[in-house]
C-alpha cells in the first residue's frame, strides 16, 4: 500500500461538509480485498482490539487494504476523544487506486492520524509489534496541544449555535468571529472591545485597589513593596495576616496567603518576586475565596473556590496522598481538563510546614492537608457553583468593580464568609479584578451546576439575531463565471454596500484590486472574510480550490451556478465525466443556507438538477422561458427568468419585472447569447439579495465589458476600421459560444488567432479548432510560453488536427508566441473585417494590443 497525495480540506467539500484529510491510496492486487489476505483482519484486531468493523460502502465493493486504512484513521481518532464520525473510501476508475476521506477536528491530528494508521497496517500486514496505547497518548497530548482551550472553545461553542462563522487566528486562542465588516475578535475570554487601558490596569493590582476604593468598592488596605525589607515592615504596617502576591501576576501564581511570621514573609516574597520585581502586601480578609464571572453589566457565574488540599488516611504520606488525588482523570497538567493536578513545590512545603507537616508526613484519618493558601484552580484547587446564591448587592458591587476597570468580561475575586449577604455587612472584600479570566471553573464546576457563559460572551458580543455574517454570491461553472463575479458585484456595490470580490484576474476590495494571478480558491475567499472594510463578497469558486482544499467559507446566500460544460480539465483529479464534474460544482449549491438562493441554468440539465440538493430556494434561468423546468417552477410560484422579446423577465407567479435589454451594454443590446445567459444570472443573484429593481436596472446600464471592468471577457476594440474581440475562452463550450455571438457581427472576412492549453484532453483541444474551422476564414495557432506538461509542438498538432476537416477555414499560420501571432493577425487586417484573438497572457496581451491600436490611431494622426 502507497499513500499518496494527502491533502487538508479546510471547508465543505466533495466528500461532506466536515473538514477531512483526502489521501490518494494505491493497493497491490492482493490488497484490493482484505479476504485474500490470510490472518490479515485478525493479527489488525489483535493490535487494536478497539477497532470496529470494517464495512463496505456499495454491495459490490470488497473491503481493501484503503477501507482498512479509513477505518483505523477514524478509529484511532475517536478513541483518542476526538470528536469525528465521518469517513469514506472510494475507488477510482484506475485500478487498485482509491480516494480515502478522514474527518478531522484538528488538521494536524487528523494527519498524525493517518501516518499512525499507515503504520499500524503495515505493522499488522508484517506481523511485528505496534503499541497502539502509545499512538492513542500522541494523538490525545497533540490534540491537547492544539485544540482550544475550555473557555474559548466554550465561546467558539456558543457562537456556531447562534450559526456565527468562526476562524482560528493563530495556533492559540485568537479567534475571529463573523465576516468583513460584522467580523468581531477574542483572546481566550478577553473581547475586542476592550482597552489595552483596562488590560494593563487589571495587571496592576496596585492601581486597580486604588481606582476600586475611590469607587467605594470595598478593598483590602496594603501597598507595594520594593525588597524583603520593606516586605516585613508593610506586614508589620498592616498587622496580623496578610496576602503576599505579584502587583501584575496572573492564575494565582506566586501568591500566598495568611501569612504572618517572618519566615513565611522571606519564602513569599521570593516567590512573588520570581513573577513581578513588583510585589503586593495586603490585608489578609478571613472567609472564603469566591470568582464572580461578570460580563457587559450582567454577573452571569459565581463559584467558590477551595485551596487544593489532601485528606489523611492515617497510613499515607501527603505525598503518597497528592499522588492519589491526582491520579483523578479530572486533573491534568493544563486547562483542558476541569482541575489541574496538585504540584508539590515550595510554596506547597511553606504551607505544610505552616501546618506543622513536611511532605513525608503521615495525616491522621480525616485530618484536612492544605497544599495552598490561595485557591486558584490553575494552582489545584476546586470550585462550587454558587450562582444562584449570590446576593444582588453583592453581584452589584461585582460588576461596579468591572465597570471601574473598563472589562467587558472580568473575573472578580472576592473573598468573604458568604455570597448570601453585602460584603460591608461581613467585612468582606474585593481583592483582584481579572482580565481574560479562565472560565471553566463555571462551565465544569468540581460540584454543582456548569454555567453556559460562552453563550453570554457571545450574547454581549452580537445583537439578538445578529449572526456576523456578510451577504456572499458564490459563483461556479465551466464558462462565464468571471464575468457573473465581476457583474454580480458591481449589482451590489450600486447599493452603496463595500464589495469584495475574487476571480481569475485577483481580488478586489471595493473596486481597488488587493492581490493579483488565480485568486478563484478558498485561501483568496477566506482572505477577502477577514478584512474588516468588506460589506458583502462575490467569489468564483474554481474547481481547482474545490478539489485542493474545499470552500472558503461554510455558507453561502446565493450559489450561482452558470453551466457544465466539457473542456473544464476533465481528466485530472478523478474528475472524469461531466457528470463527475457537476457532482463538483454543485457544492456550493450544497452549501447554500436555509434562507438562501441558488441560482441555476434551467437549459443546462446537469444544473438543472443540482435543485434537488440545495437546502434553500431556487431561482431557474433560461433564455427560453418554455423549457419543461421553467414552466414547472414558475407554475409553483418559485422564481424564474428568461427573456421574452427585448426584455428580460424576473417572475414569480403571475409578478413580473421587465429589464430592457437594450439599456445593458454588456448583452450588445440581447445579441450576445452568453451574456445574456450571464446577465440573467447576475439578476437572479441581486433579486435573491433583496436589491431593488431600480438598482438593478442601473447597475446594468453602468457596467460596461472592455478590458479594464472584464479583462479577457469578450473586450472590444476598433483597429483601422476591423473589429477586434480579445477573450480568454480556452474550452469547446466557452469557443462555441464565442462563434454564435461572433455570427451576430457583420464582418468581410473572418480570423482567429488561438493556442491551446496543454493540461487539456487531446479531445478537448482538437475539438476547439473543430468548431472554429467553420467560422473563421483564417486561423492563426500559436505557442503558448508554458506547455503544462506536453512536449514543444504538441498541442499544435493537435491544433492542427481540430482543423483537418475545416469547411470554411481557407488560410492556417503557425506561429511561435502569442504576441507574435497577435501582431501577425493585426498585419492582415482590412477595414470590415473581424479577429477573434484567445488570449492565454491576458493582462500581457490587453497591453499589447492597446499598444498596437494606440500606434495605428498615432500614424492616422499624423
């Protein structure tokens, strides 16, 4: 077995809407069915008796060495806790080869996964050894590394239930939420909205007892100090018990508590200082030490929290007894897990000795060890939910104390005997107010009720029924998808809305393109969600980016689908008939959202079709209103368009909207077939968005098809009297519908100058010069600089070939480079005459051919 080919893909896909690792997976003969494999099944289940059982996916497929290989991928991540239910093996039509698709919550678990799972087979298939345990740990230490943590995967939970899209920043806890300009960002439970001020101020526990007292927020009293010295004269200041603590620490680290005698002040203050050369010396408040979850002006948690501690048993050690406690499958070494483990360090041997105990000693049964002073759940403490009980004062003088700070989310400690009163009636305290403060001793208290906070995080962050989101046009097809992008998004940019788009050509910000080259993949589209001045976005959505990685995105509100046609790198990937290549294209439909549209060519069977998987609604466009489907639909009351006369119609029922064809130039008033076809689509699309028709109507009229609005989209040029068209047609269907619009144009004589792309068929490309050798009376082949892949003169042959059988094609030029063979072309020009150029360096050749006009217009001038 050979696995080949692995690829992440990072959105809804082929496969499923899930994320998945896609491998291509290669098999000997004998591999092709596990049953010919003697002792193969059972010396597997020997090395992974979890494993379970090994189905086929059709009545007639065997089960193969690839089945095996999806099987134990997803097996090994679900026993590692991974979250994942979905996997597929699919053979191919070359024989022994296969597609194996692995869900993946972590992109770089799932590719552990399938290594680990290659391993193991070759392991099995060998008889040697394999120590699965071993792999299960790695992959559950690695997802532990990788995953969220508990309170921004908390957040990120209540998010996607409100159906907020979400994206991971970085490989910690940045988080984005929403699109464009509704887009809104955390930092594990810190928002966006709040002030690196207030951040900096909560660091500052000095400053931020100052600013609660001059509030009337009850506070410990104490003050900073600069050395040991100074440390012990302060605690002589204060008297009695005191809080010894970093001034800008955070999780409880280097802090002590209930200290009083001078050594235990020397071995805090070193503790304090290895984290601040600024430490705290306070008051220490007796009671308990409470955690009050405010956010926005609601106090939405409360717990209590206990020092972590041991209880004798009389015959244990307390280091034999943290041992055990920590042996709890709730206590880990980080915050994925709802406790931490119990760390026997100096601060803990302080304590103990506080205590009158070292680490060796023995507690008597029932005698409480604590470990700790301080009870923070990052240090092995526990935590009870407490937040029914909290007093309204109470969470009053709590959320005073946030708002003081300037926190939109703040963990404020309180300590007291009780949540049930007013802290001035106890002489209680607040005594730290924390930024990004950790959540989950509220969603997964050691006892009582886990609190939702995630879902108030989110309810302050986005209004009710605010789901962040940015209307987007996804648009695929064989031809006229650039030309559907470009229209689509100046039809909503008339709305005053910022628009984005990607393309062939690049990516557009408001009509300022920000990237250049083939930017029709998801890593253009998720580029375009990012930025924050974007109130909509058109994407072409390619087959390449498709088959590489998925979408760009998870939803989509209008999926617009032009048509399937043949030329479209049929061949490559796997992707072999147009039937496999609708399969493709349609999954935009299959992603648009319940409240959405996809907009679908009713002339077009293959698109026709793809109806029936789209979650949503749908409009049909033909130019023919009599088609079957269109009837059917508009007889339904659902949306059609087409054209009747010299108008386009939107209807829906017995409603009608009438757009004249004659006031949209890119149609030629009606007589360009094809963009009439994209037009009706566009429209479609500004219908399904809500836009309004008089906008609508002057989007069309305002959008004109020449090279700087549509480069290499049917752009044309005057040049001494003939008429040029450069297009970046480049497959049977897009040259066919070249011709037809071409046959509405008078002309004397005819001439084409073309290449062909060598990633093509052979077919495909033959095919080409088939159809132009009955329109053209002159063909011009070319070269172009890259081959992709064929030999020097290869794809001319072939040209060559497509035109064996011309029946008007009079006169055939071969020529070595595409500007070459422009120039050529232009050289035999008369006035009344027209050339078709198919450019292949669009840019580089619209440039060449406004040089060249511009040349001609100058030796007219002078």
């Amino acid at each position: 077995m050979e696995v080949s080919r692995i690829r992440a893909l990072r959105g809804p896909n082929l496969w499923s809407r899930y994320t998945a690792i896609e491998a291509i997976v290669a098999c000997t003969d004998t591999e092709r069915t596990l049953a010919g494999m003697a002792g193969f099944e059972d010396r597997l289940r020997g090395l992974f008796p979890e494993l379970g059982a090994l189905k086929t996916l059709r009545h007639d497929e065997t089960v193969s060495m690839a089945h095996a290989l999806e099987a134990v991928a997803l097996a090994l991540q679900a026993r590692a806790g991974c979250p994942v239910s979905f996997s597929r093996t699919t053979a191919t039509l070359e024989a022994g080869i296969y597609q194996v698709v692995v869900e993946y919550t972590e992109e770089e678990v799932g590719r552990l996964a399938f290594e680990q799972a290659e391993a193991l087979l070759k392991a099995a298939d060998a008889g040697q050894p394999f120590d699965v345990q071993a792999a299960l740990a790695a992959l559950r230490d690695l997802d532990e590394d990788v995953r969220l943590g508990p309170s921004t995967g908390n957040i990120v939970d209540a998010a996607v239930a409100h159906g907020i899209p979400f994206r991971r920043l970085t490989k910690g806890s940045l988080v984005q939420f929403g699109w464009g300009s509704k887009q809104r960002r955390i930092q594990a439970a810190e928002v966006d909205s709040t002030s690196a001020i207030a951040e900096a101020i909560a660091q500052d526990k000095e400053l931020t007892k100052v600013l609660l007292h001059a509030a009337g927020v009850p506070v410990p009293n104490g003050r900073t100090v600069t050395d040991v010295d100074d440390c012990w004269a302060a605690v002589q200041e204060i008297g009695g018990a005191v809080v010894i603590k970093p001034q800008d620490g955070n999780q409880g680290k280097g802090v002590a508590v209930n200290i009083s005698t001078h050594d235990q002040v020397l071995a805090a203050y070193a503790a304090a200082s290895e984290i601040s050369s600024h430490v705290l010396v306070e008051r220490f408040i007796p009671g308990h030490d409470y955690r009050l979850l405010v956010v926005g002006d609601q106090l939405v948690a409360a717990a209590r929290r206990e020092p972590p501690q041991v209880v004798g048993d009389g015959a244990l050690t307390v280091r034999e007894l943290i041992d055990v406690v920590n042996l709890d499958p709730r206590r880990g070494s980080g915050h994925s897990t709802s406790l931490t483990r119990i760390r026997l360090d100096d601060i803990a041997l302080a304590t103990l000795q506080t205590q009158g105990l070292d680490a060796d000693s023995v507690p008597a049964r029932g005698q409480r060890v604590v470990l700790r002073n301080n009870a923070n759940l990052s240090t092995g403490g526990s935590a009870t939910d407490v937040t029914d009980d909290v007093h309204p004062e109470l969470a009053a003088r709590a959320i005073a104390a946030a708002r003081t700070i300037g926190l939109d989310i703040a963990g404020v400690d309180v300590v007291c005997d009780s949540v049930l009163r007013p802290l001035e009636e106890q002489g209680g305290g607040i005594v730290e107010v924390n930024a990004a403060p950790g959540l989950r001793m509220h969603i997964q208290p050691s006892f009582g009720k886990g609190r939702d906070v995630g879902e108030a995080v989110i309810s302050s962050m986005f209004a009710p029924g605010d789901n962040g989101r940015i209307p987007v046009i996804a648009v695929s097809g064989t031809n006229g998808k650039t030309t559907t992008v470009r229209l689509s998004a100046h039809l909503l940019a008339q709305t005053g809305k910022r628009v984005a788009m990607t393309n062939t050509d690049g990516v557009y910000i408001n009509g300022r393109r920000t990237d250049t080259g083939d930017c029709s993949g998801p890593r253009s589209a998720r580029n375009v969600l990012f930025h924050p001045d974007v109130d909509a976005a058109v994407f072409e959505t390619a087959r390449g980016g498709l088959l590489r990685e998925g979408l760009g995105f998870d939803v989509c509100d209008v999926a617009i689908v032009t048509n399937v046609g043949m030329g479209d790198h049929l061949g490559l990937n796997y992707i072999s008939t147009l039937e496999d290549l609708a399969v493709l294209k349609s999954i935009i439909v299959r992603n648009v959202s319940t409240t959405g549209m996809a907009v679908l060519n009713a002339a077009d069977p293959l698109v026709a079709h793809m109806a029936d998987a789209c979650p949503g609604q749908v409009t049909y466009f033909a130019i023919d209103p009599t088609l079957p489907v269109m009837v059917s639909h508009r007889a339904q009351g659902k949306r059609v368009i087409y054209v009747d006369g010299g108008d386009i119609v939107a209807a829906q029922g017995s409603s009608e909207v009438r757009l004249a064809l004659a006031d949209i130039p890119l149609t030629a008033g009606g007589r360009i077939g094809f963009q009439v076809e994209n037009t009706l689509a566009c429209v479609a699309g500004a219908w399904a968005l809500g836009t309004d028709w008089n906008t609508i109507r002057a989007g069309l009229r305002s959008f004109v098809s020449d090279a700087d609005t549509a480069p290499g989209r049917f752009n044309l040029f005057e040049y001494n009297g003939a008429t040029l068209i450069a297009d970046y047609g480049h497959n049977p269907d897009a040259i066919l519908a070249l011709t037809r619009a071409i046959e509405t144009m008078p002309a004397k004589r005819r001439s084409v100058v073309i290449s062909g792309a060598g990633d093509r068929r052979d077919q495909d490309i033959r095919q080409q010069t088939e159809i132009l050798g009955d329109a053209f009376d002159e063909v011009i082949l070319y070269q172009d600089a890259c081959q992709r892949g064929r030999a020097d003169g290869e794809v001319l042959a072939l040209l060559h070939q497509g035109l064996a059988g011309a029946r008007r094609t009079t006169a055939i030029e071969e020529i070595h480079g595409e500007f070459l063979a422009i120039d050529t072309a232009l050289s035999h020009l008369r006035p009344g005459d027209l050339c078709l150029i198919l450019i292949d360096q669009v840019e580089e050749a619209l440039a060449h051919i406004a040089n060249r006009i511009r040349e001609a217009n100058d030796g007219i001038a002078a």
